[in-house]
C-alpha cells in the first residue's frame, strides 16, 4: 500500500513539472505577442509565482504571474507583468513607456 502512495505522489510531482513547463511556454508566447503588438523588444520572461487555486470559471487550476522585461528604445529596461489561469491570459499589466 505504501509503494502505491509513493508513485501517486512521484506521478504527482512529474505531473506538475511537466504541466508547469507547458505554462511556462504559455506565458513567453503571451509576452512575445504583447512585445509585438506593443512593437518594443522582448528581453526576457521570468515565473514569479505559481499556485494552485480557483479559477475564475470556478474549477480547480493552476494560477501563475510571469515577469517580462522589455525595451521600447534600446537603452531603457521596463517590467510588465503576465496573470495567467492555467495557460490562458487573463491580465497584463503594462507599465508605461517611451515609445521608440
């Protein structure tokens, strides 16, 4: 009975690495598009936070805020940030910026 725990909770943690790693690829999508819409430069995506909880549509999930940083001239570094639910966008908080 034990050796049955012990690989419900191995294929537990396997399971949240690899679903963590597929949020992770979400979320630099995500930034890439906003740096295009935005027309600045990508610089770099960072996880802050990852938590499971409620998602907005009341189910169980996983919620997430990414860090992106970004250049609109090429010598200033700004920091937006990217709330994720699962994979899915659900803010981004854009701080203001020169435009270039």
């Amino acid at each position: 009975m034990a050796t049955l725990w012990l690989f419900i909770i191995i294929g537990s943690v396997i399971g949240f690495f690899w679903y963590s790693r597929k949020i992770a690829e979400a979320a630099n999508e995500h930034a890439q598009r906003q740096a295009k819409q935005l027309q600045v430069q990508l610089l770099s995506v960072a996880c802050k936070k990852v938590l499971p909880g409620i998602l907005k549509s009341g189910r169980l999930g996983i919620k997430s805020q990414f860090l992106f940083e970004f250049s609109s001239d090429g010598e200033s570094l700004y920091q937006g940030y990217l709330y994720l639910e699962n994979e899915k966008l659900v803010q981004a908080d854009i701080p203001p910026h020169r435009l270039g």
